[in-house]
C-alpha cells in the first residue's frame, strides 16, 4: 500500500510539530523541514517512526529562500 506524504515546514517544534504527530496518526509518511533546529527535528523523526510507524525523513531547508527550495 502507497501512503500519502506530507512536507511539513518548520515541523521541529510547535504547530508543525503537532500537526506532523496528526498526520503520523492517519498513517502519512512525513517529511519535515528545519532551519536552525536540527536535533529536534531528528528527535521527532525518530518518535514518528517508532511511536507510528511510518516513515520521515528531516532536511534543512529555509523555504523563504529559493535555493533552498
């Protein structure tokens, strides 16, 4: 079975954060994004796998800055 992915900007902390744990929920595999917040970012992938059992994935990237994109 193909799960959905979702692209989640800033997804360390916060409401990214939460909305990254709702959609680990509904079985969607997340891919999440972070500036300057590396180690939780790697934190929250590695809870998304175990805790849901999907896959993730984290990648710096600022979204405000093209090259980046």
């Amino acid at each position: 079975m193909r799960r959905k992915v979702a692209l989640i900007t800033g997804a360390a902390t916060g409401i990214g954060k939460r909305t990254a744990m709702e959609l680990a929920k509904e079985n969607y595999n997340i891919a999440i994004t972070y500036v300057h917040s590396r180690k939780e970012s790697e934190d929250l992938v590695e809870l998304l796998e175990q805790e849901y059992g999907i896959e993730a994935c984290c990648v710096k990237s600022d979204a405000s800055i093209e090259k980046d994109c």
